[in-house]
C-alpha cells in the first residue's frame, strides 16, 4: 500500500505524488470514545471474560492487543505501561524504512462537547463526552501514522489505567512504542476539555502550559518525571530518518540534540538524522532550544565531523543564545549546507516577543536559530510562514473547513504533516502548504481519523 503525500483539494499545490511505505493498519473508528460507551471493551474479547480491553484474560497468562496495528503481545502484569520497560528498540519500518521519532508528552484528554461555552456556576448538559489521548508528541505520531509514516513515541509514562489507555490507542494507530519510559511514581497528565460546538473553541484545563489564545489552562504538577538524557541513551538512532522534540525539559532535551549531532557528524549524509523542534510554551527554559535546531554540514572531502554546525548550544549545558546568536559554522573546503533542523515556534511564542504576525515573528526572531535552520510559524487562519537557509521568506494560507468543528491538535497535525512532507523530500513551500491543508481538514472533524 502506498501513502499519498496530499490528497487535499482547495488551491494548494498538487502533492498527490505517491511516497513509499504503509498506511497505518489500525483502524479508523476514531480517536476518541464516546461516552456512553465501555472503552475497556475497544479491544477487549467477548462477554465471557467480562469488559477488558486489554484482552485475551486468562488465556496462558497473557494478553493480546486485537487491535490490527504491529504491537507485540505482552506478557501478563500490572499495566502495559509497565510492559513497555526493557524493550529493544524496534527494527526499522517495512521495507526497511526509517521511522520518525517523536520525543514528548502524551496525556489523556476528557472531552466533553457543549452547545455553547457554560455560564460560571451553571448546570449544562454535553453534547458528546469522550476520553482522547492527547500531548503535542504523541498527536504528531497520530498524524503520521495517518499519514502513512512509519513512527514511534517516546515519553513517560505514570502506572494506572491511564496510561493504558493512551498506549493501547498509541497501538491503535501503528505507532512503535518501545522507547516509552515506564515512571515508578507520579500520574499520567490529564486535561479537562470544554469544547464549544457552535463556535469549534475549546478551553483546556491542562497539566502544563499557559494561558493562550482561547484556551484557559490551569496548571497542576503531576510529578511525572521527563525523559532524561540517559533514557535516550536506549535510541538507536540508525533505525530512525528523524526525530522531533516537544520542547520540555531543555537541559536533557539538548543533550539528546547533541548526541545526534555527534552521531550525524561521524557518518555520511546518507545516514544522517535530521531533527526538529517545536518551541510551544513561551518559557525561558525552553527558548534556547532555538539555537539548537542544528545544522550539518559536509562536502567531498571532508571527514567526519568536518565542517559541522556548531552553535554555542552544542557545548556542556544550554545557556540562552540571546537575541544577536548566529552560531558558528564550519568552513571546511567544499562544505556545502546538507540538513537543516526546521524549528517550530508558536503564535503564543511569538507574541510573547511582541510580534504581531507571523513574518514579523521570523524577522525578529531569526537571529535567534543557527544560519542554514528552517523557521516556522503558524498563525491560525493568518495561515503559516517560514524562512528557509538561504533567508527566503515562504508563506502558505489557511485552508479553514466549511464548518469549523475541532481545534484540539490542530497545530500538532499542522507540524506532523511538516515534518512527512520534508522527510520525504519536499520544498519548504510544498510542506507548509500540506502541513496548512492538512490542519484545514482537522478543524473540521472531531480527532483525527479522517484527516487523510
């Protein structure tokens, strides 16, 4: 089966040119289940066990996953959270196709649907109620799979049923969770969802961020430790054509960064990595991971490590790259700029700098990511805009749907279907008008399935 690099009419440029590997083979009833319903029934067996999603009790001691995606069977025990411990990375995808690896957060998200925003202190009954996995990480993975990339999550995990939850959907869609990091205490992430059906607003009652747009957050620490550096230690990064961050914990983040670099610079182009980041939260922790989104270079000649980008993120710690960073790069004879790292920045990001659209955002804040670094930035119906290595301003419009029905995720579809169209080697112009189109077709839908 061949993914479709497009398939989304409306004026953006044609994309129907066919890309190589699988259509994830999970299957499409949707993301999310709706209230009213059993959700440890989804893949759970028959009447005779009683309601287990997890399936197949009592059968030798094991449990079966019946959804049709890759997962493996798992040995009986507390969770399959705590089944994810000790796993070997995976192989590569079929056909022997590199995956794309994204580094973040998953959450469980508790959606319930309203005419209209409730009044405070007021008794409203939802339209639909469901329980959808979340986190701007694992939604990418979603998108990807969907959009028929062969990926896989990485990310803590609490014990409990929660977490089982969000990895059985994660399983759901064909996404490899190998490398999700089982955490001895602390609960999985949560966020309250009040979404509006008249006007496809949502406001999010959420673990971690910040007041944006017509979101309301409210913070509540989990104590859900991160990643660490020495997790990503596990990754084998030879099975992998490309890795995303979720800017998080900058520290550890950027010495994970470092270690592609360093992989990337001892082996020939061909076998190089590339990464992105998404700077989301307008924290001061996180904005140095700007200067990170590396850039490698090489040319005839040159041994490994020659001529590599090296910006003053790339030394022990993190330290911010202040508003005039330029990185320093190599000048070897012959180099020539070979990956670039795109990183993503938000509206909320943005606006936190005081810029007002999204080419006054690269503007300002272009000096702050390494020459030869791809920018991006999505502006809702403004559409998206970028800056490519060689300074070239791109912009693509907004596709909005008819009806706008679901925002939730948008901008993680939007960044997922960036990073499928430059991984399979598109313009910069032809992935910000898919990555527009795509998030067009999302808001239109409750979830995900029928993006594609």
């Amino acid at each position: 089966m061949r993914a479709v690099l497009g398939g989304v009419s409306g004026g953006g440029v044609c994309m129907a040119a066919p890309f190589p590997g699988p259509a994830p083979p999970g299957a499409r009833g949707g993301s999310g289940v709706a209230a009213g319903s059993d959700w440890r029934r989804r893949e759970g067996s028959g009447a005779g066990a009683g309601p287990d999603w997890r399936g197949g009790a009592g059968r030798g001691g094991r449990r079966r996953c019946r959804c049709r995606c890759r997962c493996r069977a798992e040995r009986s025990g507390p969770s399959m959270a705590a089944g994810a411990a000790g796993r070997r990375d995976p192989e590569p995808g079929p056909a022997g196709e590199k995956r794309i690896l994204c580094v973040g957060l998953v959450c469980l998200d508790i959606i319930s649907v309203v005419e209209a925003y409730p009044a405070e202190d007021s008794d409203t009954r939802c339209v639909s109620q469901r329980w959808q996995r979340g986190g701007n990480a694992s939604n990418s993975c979603t998108v990807l799979a969907l959009l028929g990339a062969p990926c896989a999550f990485m990310g803590s995990l609490a014990p409990g049923l929660a977490a089982d939850f969000v990895l059985a959907d994660l399983r759901r869609y064909g996404v490899d969770v190998g490398l999700a990091v089982p955490q001895a205490g602390g609960s999985l992430p949560a966020s309250v969802v009040i979404a509006s059906a008249s006007r496809g607003t949502r406001t999010i009652l959420h673990a971690h961020g910040a007041a944006s747009g017509s979101r309301t957050i409210v913070l509540y620490d989990t104590n859900l430790p991160e990643v660490t550096a020495r997790d990503f230690e596990r990754v084998d990064l030879s099975q992998y054509k490309w890795i995303h961050w979720e800017a998080r914990n900058a520290a550890e983040q950027a010495a994970m960064m470092r270690r592609v670099e360093r992989h990337n610079r001892a082996r020939p182009p061909a076998e190089w990595v590339r990464t992105s980041v998404e700077v989301e939260k307008p924290r001061a922790e996180l904005l140095p991971l700007m200067g990170l989104g590396h850039v490698v270079r090489g040319g005839a000649g040159a041994g490994p490590g020659g001529g590599a980008g090296r910006g003053r993120g790339s030394g022990a710690g993190v330290g911010d790259p202040g508003p005039g960073h330029r990185g320093v790069q190599g000048r070897g004879a012959g180099a020539g700029l070979e990956q670039a790292g795109p990183v993503f920045i938000s509206k909320d990001v943005a606006q936190h700098f005081g810029y007002r659209s999204a080419p006054e955002a690269l503007q300002g804040l272009r000096s702050r990511v390494q020459p030869g670094a791809t920018l991006i930035c999505a502006w809702a119906e403004a559409g998206a805009d970028a800056v490519g290595p060689g300074g070239e301003l791109v912009h693509s419009d907004a596709f909005p749907p008819e009806t706008l029905v679901d925002t939730l995720g948008a901008g993680d579809t939007f960044n997922a279907a960036v990073i499928f169209a430059l991984s399979a080697g598109r313009s910069l112009q032809d992935a910000l008008t898919f990555g527009c189109q795509i998030a067009g077709r999302k808001c239109g839908i409750q979830g995900f399935d029928g993006i594609v």
